[in-house]
C-alpha cells in the first residue's frame, strides 16, 4: 500500500510538469496516465482482497474470471448487510468505500488516457462493489449505472468481463423498480439478459456451435455457470408468471414458453432456440410496459 501510494503521488507530481505540452511530452502523459490507473485500480482490488465479508473478497476476482469462479461466487452472496464481520479487517462500509473510491479514480483516470477498455475494466469492478451492497437502493442503482457504463466500453476481447457484467445487470434488475414502472419490468429485463449470456455461452463451444456439448462444457469448466443461468432463469420465469396472472394474451403466452424452456433444458435439445423465443417473447413483453 505504501509502495503504491508513492508511487501515485509521484505520477501526479510528474504530471503538472506535462500538462499543456504537445508532441512527445503529451504521449508521455498519456502512457503515465495509463499507469496512473492501473495502480489506482491495483489498490482498489486490494482493498476488496483484505474485505471482511466474502462478497467484497470475490467482487476482487471478477476481473480475470474466465471459469467464472469468483463471479458465481459473488452472486450466490449474501448482501454485505446480512452478514458477520469477521475481526480485523474493517468494516463493509469502510472497505467498499475505500475500494470504489480508487476504482472511481481509475475509471476516471482511463477515460482522460482514452483508454476504454481498462476504463471498461474498472467499472465492471465498481458494478461488483456496489452489488455487494444491493440491500441499500442507492447501491443496486450505481451497481446498474457502472454495469451500462462498463458495457459501453468493454470490448470482445473481455467476453468473460461482460458476462460477468450482464449477471450482475440481470440480478440486481430483479429488486430494483424504476419510478413509474410496474415492479415486473425489473424481471423481464433480468429475463432478456440471462438468455442473452446463456445463448452467447451456446454459442461459443465448437467453434460456434448453438447447442453446448456437456464434455466441452466440463471441460471449460462451464458447467457450474450454466447450471445457475438454468436455475436462475427458471425462478425469474416462474415469478414473471405469477406477475402475469390473469393478464392479457401476450402474457399467458409467456407459460408454454416456460413449459418448453424446461423441456429442452432436461432433453438437452433445442435449448437456444426456446432461449431466443423466451428473449424474444419478453422484449415484446417489455415494449408494452407503462
């Protein structure tokens, strides 16, 4: 920690002498902001590293998750309020806000660099502080700001970064109503997200295959996700169904979808297309929402 605070005191010493000049002296700047960053976001992963709750700890290992370990982990949590502290560490406020505080300024200090994608990198790890916090409106609210914010610049080359992204997305919308809006919507876009990464995790076995062989997926070590976005997306269906009771004729179409969802998953055949005409069913389901 001591290392590091040197070493961000003397990169910001460096620039005010930089500031203003162009050529040379301006990449300069640029590449010091770059490492600017990357220790400002080293920092805040520390601070989660040293976290008191499980949750924190795990928000610290989304960054490289390609088995998606840490991301699993992170979701099937409890909220930092709904759990003991462990000794000596300090507590979950104090930790998260330390910790968002130095991803804030590396999110910042990316964008000024123009690099978007450690800039991505950094509000997907801020989406996953503030997930921790869930239980607290404001939390789940920034959770969703820095999810949007951390898609708009992620890149293809972080697929397991934006997976991560859309599951924190999907289950935060589930208890986070937005003024105006009936409390189902939160549940449809939650809906609409988990097909989305389940057809994109179809999709990428094979060299592009739509239906994932089980070997392939065992031996990605995939199976632990798609077992929770089956598990998930079944609940989420099932409380849109109970939402929907009674309603008009797009919304009792919503049933056999769910019957046919569980079929495929148990056959293990025709599984993306019944996920594309679930997402597909809920868009429209979402474009009618008041």
């Amino acid at each position: 920690d001591t290392a590091c605070a040197q070493v961000v005191q003397m990169l910001q010493k460096a620039f005010s002498t930089l500031e203003g000049q162009e050529g040379e002296s301006l990449s300069v700047l640029t590449e010091g902001q770059v490492l600017l960053g990357r220790v400002l976001l080293r920092q805040g992963l520390v601070c989660l590293a040293r976290a008191p709750t499980p949750s924190l700890r795990a928000a610290c290992r989304v960054m490289e998750d390609a088995a998606f370990v840490g991301t699993l982990e992170l979701l099937q949590e409890k909220s930092c309020s709904e759990v003991a502290v462990e000794g000596g560490r300090g507590s979950p406020a104090e930790v998260s806000k330390n910790a968002a505080e130095r991803l804030l300024q590396a999110a910042s200090t990316f964008r000024a660099a123009g690099a978007r994608e450690l800039c991505g990198v950094a509000h997907a790890c801020l989406a996953a502080v503030y997930y921790c916090s869930r239980s607290e409106t404001r939390a789940s609210k920034l959770a969703l700001t820095h999810c949007q914010h951390a898609r708009e610049e992620l890149s293809e080359s972080r697929h397991s970064l934006e997976v991560t992204v859309k599951l924190i997305e999907a289950k935060v919308s589930r208890h986070t109503t937005t003024k105006g809006c009936s409390a189902w919507v939160g549940d449809t876009r939650s809906a609409i997200a988990l097909c989305e990464v389940a057809l994109t995790r179809l999709r990428s076995f094979s060299g592009g295959a739509v239906e994932e062989p089980a070997a392939e997926a065992e031996k990605t070590g995939s199976l632990p996700l798609m077992a929770y976005l089956r598990q998930e997306l079944s609940d989420v269906l099932l409380h849109l169904l109970k939402a929907y009771d009674r309603q008009d004729d797009l919304a009792r179409e919503l049933k056999p979808l769910y019957c046919a969802l569980l079929t495929s998953w148990h056959a293990e055949a025709g599984v993306a297309d019944t996920l594309g005409a679930v997402a597909a069913h809920a868009r429209k389901l979402l474009a009618k929402a008041p």
